[in-house]
C-alpha cells in the first residue's frame, strides 16, 4: 500500500464507525420521541429512531472523504453539520407523509434529534 493510500484511509472512518454513529443518533431520537409522543404512537416513535439513525448513515458513509471529514472549524468537520441537515430532511419528508396529528410534539422531537445528531456526530467521529 503505498503512502497516498494509507493517507487517505486514516482522514476516513470505517463503516463499522459509521454505523455505531448512526445507531447512537437513532437510539437517542426513539428516546425523545418515546418521551414526547403517546405509547399508542409506538410506531411512529420506531419510525423517528430508525430515520434519524438511517440518515446519519447514509451521509457519513457516502460523504466518507478526507475533504469532509477535516475540521475545517475546530472540532467541527463539513460532515459534522450537514448530518444533521439529512436527519432534519428525513424527519421532515415522514412528518408529511404521515400527516402526523400532533405536529407540535413532533417538531420538539425533530429538533432534538437534529441536536443528537450534530452532538453524536461532533463526539464521535
């Protein structure tokens, strides 16, 4: 392996890593939407935890790229603020799919799982 290579492979993380990150986002999104939504919501509550954790794995794995992942602000990559923008996204395409009644609960929930996801993805990767 040539040294351009190794390079390149420590500015990026593994998909193992990427997974973790995404799993830590979700578990912490079923949280504030089990916190927020009724027990009789359970479905939506999965839907919040799996979207948000789903969508931070997707980002992170296909902008999985040295120029992304450099703290071009420290402690703060390009990938570490837009994570949260595809958590935001994913959430916001459920919500009106879904038609969910209580929107308000459910912007609480957005919001904070757009700060789990920019927290997670700061402290983690």
């Amino acid at each position: 392996m040539s040294s351009t290579t190794l390079a390149a492979a420590a500015d990026t993380f593994s998909a193992g890593h990427i997974a973790l990150t995404g799993a830590i986002t979700g578990v912490l999104a079923l949280i504030a939407a089990a916190w927020r939504l009724p027990r009789r919501a359970w479905p939506d509550t999965v839907a919040i935890g799996v979207l948000a954790g789903v969508s931070v794995f997707l980002w992170r794995i296909s902008a999985n790229m040295p120029q992304l992942n450099s703290d071009g602000l420290p402690g703060f990559s390009a990938n570490d603020w837009l994570a949260p923008v595809l958590t935001y996204v994913f959430l916001t395409l459920y919500a009106d799919l879904r038609s969910l009644s209580n929107q308000p609960r459910f912007r609480h929930i957005r919001a904070l799982a757009v700060v789990a996801s920019l927290a997670v993805n700061v402290i983690t990767i």
